[in-house]
C-alpha cells in the first residue's frame, strides 16, 4: 500500500524584512531580520511548512537545504521523522550545531505539520502532552537602550495588560544594575521582570549584575555568559539565588543536559527554529521535565511559523512555566501567516491562545512570501 505522505520535492524560500523599530541588544542593533521558510509536499498533495533561523545569510541557508538535505527526503516517509532527522545530520560530520541543525529545525517543523493535518490534529495533541488550550505570556523585550526608551516599553507592556516582563541589559555593569532597579521602581513588585544579557559578561561581571536582580525579585537571569562557559553557569548558580536560564544558543538536547540534570539551570529556552525543530526541541523540554526545570520556548526575532511551533509545545510541555511573546513589529512574524499566533495583538488577559486546527494551524501568506523574498 502506498503511503500518502511519501515526500515528493521540499522548498527553501530565504526572506529578509526590514524592521520598523531597530532593535537594540548587548550585541548590537538589528535594523532587518532573516529567516527561512520550508515548504514539505507529499505525493498525496499535502504540504507543511518550517522555518529555519537563519539570522544572517538566508540565501546560503536555502540553498545548503535544497542541495544538501533536500535529497536526503525525496521518496521517503514524512512519518519517519526522528530517521529522517538522523538521515540529516550525517549529511556533515562535526559536532552538532550551526546551519545544519538549524536548516534541519525547519524541514522537522514542516514534517510535523505534515503529521498533524494527516492526523486531522493539531501538533501539540500529536505530542501527547497536557492539552493547554491558552499559555501564560511575558512581555520581550525591553530594550538596552537610553532610559527613556526603556521607560516607554515598560510602559507599553504594561499598558498592553502583561504581568511578566523581560529587558534587555550589556555593559558597562554599572548601567545594568542601574536600569534594572529603575525598571523595578516603574513596574512595581507585582509584576514579574527578567533579564536577558545575550551573554555580555563574564562570571564576575555577572555576579554583580545577578546580585541587583536577586535585590530586586528578578525571576530569571537569561544567558549571563557565554553558552559554552558551563563552569561559569555552575559558579553563578552556585552565589546566586535567582534562576539561571539558557538554552536558546543551544542546538541538540546534549549541549545543556548536564546543567539541566545538575539543575544549575532553572530554566531551559531553545528555539525550535534553531534546536532541530520540534523533534529535538520535544526532546529537550521532556528532558527538563524529568529533572523538574523550567521550560519556556525562546521565539526572539522569529516569522510567524516558529511562533506557532513554539505555542505547540507551550501547549504540551509538563513544566512549561511562560510564552515569550514579542512586542516589536516584525512583518516576518505578522504578515507572513494565517490566522496570526502569537502576536501581541493576541494577547488576552495575559495569555495567548494556542492554535486548535490541524498540524501548526497556519497557512503562509503568498503575497507576504513574495513580497519578503531574497533575489537569488
């Protein structure tokens, strides 16, 4: 009997957006985004969709996929994606990372949207998990900007009814320490606020900016040094009493699993657009829900595909603990799929509703597709 969901051809489509507010991190500012979206066509006629976190250098991602991995699927089973995941990564040898993971990430995304419409279900019933049907959402981000600007998105999320925020500091640490107690005396202590510092510091550094934020009841202290610095995560859990997350600039589960298992993490963030997609991402989520860590998707500067994604496993995650829901504009994100997931302009009571319709539970915009497109 032939399967409906042999796959027939995959396609790449490398986008760029130009944002209408730079965005501003401790790396520096970001005026245009890129990302790119995986088309999966079976010979039953079906197609799911992916994407790929391709921040910088999309077309070169796109045509790595269609030469190197798309082979690697023609005539194969869309059923079989943990073989077809593996089938993928030895197309280079090396440790696990960089643009093969990632262009795998949005070919698994558009196979799990395959699944779901085959199944006439939605992704996150397919991961058998608890069944949420809103998440919980945090505002992000502030940026590390002058302090008007970050007085005025403070007061924007606020206004738009979060309780949880999230701002962006970087050097020097003086400014750091002093923009996150201004953000506390603006929001008050009922409101939940974090920090991310896109690893800006070294351990010592960071200390004195984790000491500012255990004063001021900070929730979390996301990627304070760099992600391969373990010793310098493990001296940080040890001196601080506020929660360590990380996990975004990780690709496979392996990467964090001794923090995780050592619980010198307390929250585990990887993108499912970069962290192999939802097969690997799954796999790090029921990793951290075995050793009671918090999980929360990272979504950053992502389309709107990978919002989806990321909402699924919000819906399913045993210990999922929050939804990172951007409050920027990013065409990306809100033009390029319907209906919107998500999006700010979703958010209800401080939470986000999960899609309910069958695979993702999006569709793309062609118009946005083309309009949004890099000249190859």
């Amino acid at each position: 009997m032939s399967d409906p969901l042999t796959i027939r051809a995959v396609a790449a489509h490398p986008l760029r957006a130009t944002l209408p507010t730079v965005q501003r991190t401790s790396q520096g500012d970001w005026p245009a985004l890129e990302i790119v979206v995986v088309e999966v066509t079976t010979e039953s006629g079906l197609t799911g969709i992916g994407e790929c976190l391709a921040r910088r250098g999309a077309a070169g991602y796109a045509r790595f996929l269609r030469d190197a991995l798309a082979p690697k699927l023609i005539g194969r089973s869309a059923h079989d994606r943990r073989a077809l995941w593996n089938a993928m990564r030895g197309t280079l040898t090396g440790r696990d990372g960089g643009m093969l993971v990632e262009s795998i990430a949005g070919i698994d995304i558009a196979l799990w949207d395959l699944a779901g419409q085959a199944a006439g279900q939605p992704v996150w019933r397919l991961l058998g998990g608890e069944g949420r049907g809103r998440v919980m959402a945090y505002a992000s981000s502030i940026n590390w900007a002058e302090e008007a600007r970050m007085e005025a998105e403070i007061a924007g999320a606020l206004d738009r009814g979060f309780r949880q925020i999230k701002l962006k500091v970087g050097q020097p640490v003086a400014k750091a320490v002093a923009h996150v107690r201004r953000a506390r005396r603006q929001a008050g202590e009922g409101i939940g606020l974090s920090v991310d510092a896109n690893w800006a510091y070294d351990a010592d550094d960071a200390l004195r900016v984790g000491k500012a934020l255990a004063e001021e009841d900070y929730l979390w202290f996301e990627e304070p040094v760099r992600p391969d610095d373990h010793a310098g995560y493990r001296r940080l859990a040890r001196h601080l009493p506020v929660r360590l997350a990380a996990g975004e600039s990780d690709f496979v589960a392996r990467q964090s699993a001794d923090l995780v298992a050592e619980h010198v993490l307390g929250l585990v963030q990887p993108d499912v657009a970069r962290s192999g997609g939802i097969t690997e991402t799954w796999r790090i989520a029921e990793h951290a829900a075995l050793h009671g860590v918090a999980y929360a998707p990272h979504v950053g500067w992502s389309g709107g595909i990978c919002a989806a994604a990321s909402l699924h496993l919000a819906a399913a995650a045993e210990s999922f603990l929050t939804f990172e829901c951007m409050v920027f504009d990013n065409p990306l994100r809100q033009a390029l799929t319907a209906p919107l997931a998500g999006d700010v302009s979703r958010l209800e009571g401080g939470m986000l509703a999960v899609p309910d319709r069958p695979g993702l539970g999006v569709t793309l915009d062609p118009e946005a597709l083309a309009r949004h497109a890099i000249a190859e």
